[in-house]
C-alpha cells in the first residue's frame, strides 16, 4: 500500500472514540503480514491520537424482565457533537438520547443512574433511571479540558481517567463535584475495581506515542494513593478480573506506525505473579478483552475469540461471529464487543455514519438479533429495576 493510500485511509477513521482502535489495528495489520479518530500534521511525519478499549465492572444481566434496559453508547463523529444513547427494553427501542457531545466515550450504571463520559466534550453527564427510561435533562459536570476516558465507581466516588491532565479524578457522588485527583506518570486508560484496590491500565508515555507505556497500576482508593506497579509490556489496554487474575489485553505499533503488534498478560491477584504472551504483528485482533460464559475472550477477525487460560494463546478456530468488509478478510467493520451474562454484543459500522447497528447473540441460539443505533457503537450497560 502506497502512503498515499494509506493516508486516505487513516483520514476515513472520523471519530477517536474508546473502540476506534479495533479499526486502527485492521488497518495497519492489513499493510503488513497479515472498537479513535487520528490527524495527519504532515506527510512526512503521522500524529496519532489514539483511542483504546475498555472494560468497567457493570452490572452485566439480560433476562426477559419489562424494566430491564440495555443502553448503548454511539461514538458519533469527532467535531460534531452527535454522540448518542439508545435505550432498548427487549428487542423494542424506547428511547434515544440525541445530540449528547462530542464522542460518547463510555457510560456505567450506578444503582438508578446512568453515568456518561463525553470525550472531545470534557463533560461527565447523569442521568436518572426510571421505569419510563432516562430523565432528562440531566447533570453535567465539567473536567476541564481534561479528556475523561473510562471510570469506574467506589465507596459512592467516581473514579475516572484522564489523558490531558495525566491523571485519576475523583468525582463525589453526593456533591457532583470533583475533589482529588491522583497524578500519573504517563496517560492512564481503563479503570476496574476487585471490590477492594483499584486497577488501571497506561498505555501511553505522552500524547501520539506508539503505546510506549507499559503498566498498569493499583491504586488504594482508601488513601487514593498509588501502592503497586504491574510491568506488563507494551500498550496495556483493556483489564477484566477472572478467576482471581486481572486480564490485560495489549497493543502497540512500530516507530512508523505501518505494523501493529499485540500481546495479553495475566496478573495473578493472589500471588502478583505476571505472565505475558506476544502474539506479533500476524495476529488481527484489537483491544476488547471480556468474559462469555466463564471463558476470557478477545476481539479477533471481525469476532470474538477465546483466550487459552494457560498459555495465553487465542484460538481462532472458535472465533464467534464474523463482521468483515467485502473487500477484505483482514479489514472487519466489527467497532467493539462486549459480553453481558449469556449475551455477545457486537457493535458493526460501514461509514462511520449514523444508524449503525449493533448485533446481540444469546447462547442458546445461534441466531443474532439487530438493533439500530447511531454512529460508531462503542459501549454497553444495563440496568435492572427493583421489582
């Protein structure tokens, strides 16, 4: 591929959104052996913001109860501020929320909340849920140019973080204001708790680096201090615990940015044992990590393929679904991927342009059922009422 082809690719990639990435991978594995927006400053030299993938401890269940909701979370495209949120009760659209900022990076639900980052907006947004959907308008707070990226919730804190400000914010769920932040070295990503410490990945040294950062840290949310550091390996991305360990899906591109490598780490909890596996620049897969039916599995090949808890190893020969363009294998229009309970969601783009859609398969059945949603679907939760 010339490198004017090339550009004209990386200028197609319109938003710089939490699962961006998985099409960054494709792209760049497709020149080589083989779920972000980027700016090109010269022809001579490529500047890439990129956007990884993520996984918070949600409340994850889908069961065929009338107030439970599923949300999902729409990118939309950087600069236009059309990130959006639909609302699904069953197979039955209820609600959609239009126009909410500049890249809808991730959302949570805490008890009868839904919690919402807004990227290129700098903004954290609340909505109440109810039997009726979500009420709106909402609380907005503000992060100060910030860039949020993913958050996670302890101790009625929200803890999110930051690539601007290089830093872990603390948000107070009582007052809706921000009160601390932790300073890190570096650009910190994915945040999940095991009920105890807090774990965060950083993929980053600085802004448009290759995935230079190499740790993952915990962080004592009683002292909000920093008391351990994980060596992990190049471009730590996405974390889920399982099975006592905390997972680490992995990516990082050479000096050139023309190939694309990819690794996995364990971290056992119990023992701070580290094992780490590199799969090379042959393997297409992105950042997604998570857990469908007590199995780890990662984002591969326009699917989801599991993870050999042993040796690291993906089996793609169990690859399940498979969302590729029609003009190659090795470019799926696969954005992100999430496992709820017994349920895959697999969120497919064409044009990065609204509607997309998102395809949800039960275990049971071998058969996806479709949902439409607005441009670039990156993200997932649910809520279950009281009842």
């Amino acid at each position: 591929m010339s490198q004017e082809t090339l550009l004209k690719r990386i200028n197609l990639i319109t938003t710089f959104g939490r699962k961006g990435m998985n099409h960054l991978n494709n792209l760049f594995s497709k020149i080589t052996t083989t779920k972000i927006s980027l700016k090109l400053f010269s022809i001579s030299f490529i500047a890439l913001f990129i956007s990884f993938g993520c996984e918070n401890e949600k409340n994850k269940s889908i069961e065929d109860n009338e107030t439970d909701y599923l949300f999902v979370a729409s990118e939309g495209n950087f600069g236009q501020g059309n990130g959006s949120i639909s609302v699904f009760n069953n197979d039955q659209k209820i609600q959609e929320v239009l126009d909410i900022g500049d890249v809808v990076q991730s959302i949570l639900v805490h008890e009868n909340h839904l919690f919402v980052i807004v990227n290129g907006s700098n903004e954290i947004k609340r909505y109440s849920i109810s039997e009726s959907g979500l009420t709106l308008p909402g609380i907005t707070v503000s992060t100060q140019n910030s860039s949020p990226r993913e958050m996670s919730i302890f101790n009625k804190n929200l803890y999110f973080t930051n690539w601007n400000s290089k830093d872990i914010k603390i948000l107070n769920l009582t007052t809706y204001a921000i009160t601390e932040q932790i300073s890190v070295d570096g650009l910190p990503e994915d945040i999940i708790s095991d009920g105890t410490f807090l774990y965060a990945s950083v993929p980053h040294i600085e802004l448009y680096d290759q995935g230079n950062g190499s740790n993952v840290i915990k962080i004592d949310p009683n002292i909000n201090e920093i008391v351990e550091i994980y060596e992990v390996g190049k471009g730590p991305q996405q974390l889920v615990i399982h099975d006592n360990s905390l997972w680490v899906s992995r990516t990082y591109y050479s000096d050139n940015w023309y190939q694309t490598y990819f690794g996995m780490t364990q971290i056992n909890l119990l023992t701070n044992n580290i094992t780490s596996k590199e799969y090379g620049e042959g393997i297409v897969c992105g950042g997604n990590v998570m857990v469908y039916n007590d199995q780890l599995y990662r984002t591969s090949l326009g699917g989801i393929a599991p993870i050999d808890h042993n040796d690291l190893s993906i089996n793609l020969a169990s690859r399940i679904g498979e969302y590729s363009s029609k003009d190659s294998y090795y470019n799926p229009n696969l954005y992100s991927s999430d496992a709820i309970d017994n349920q895959i969601l697999l969120g497919v783009t064409n044009d990065y342009q609204s509607p997309d859609t998102v395809y949800i398969q039960n275990k049971e059945s071998d058969s996806f059922t479709l949902f439409e949603v607005g441009a670039a679907p990156g993200d997932y939760a649910i809520w279950k009422s009281a009842n």
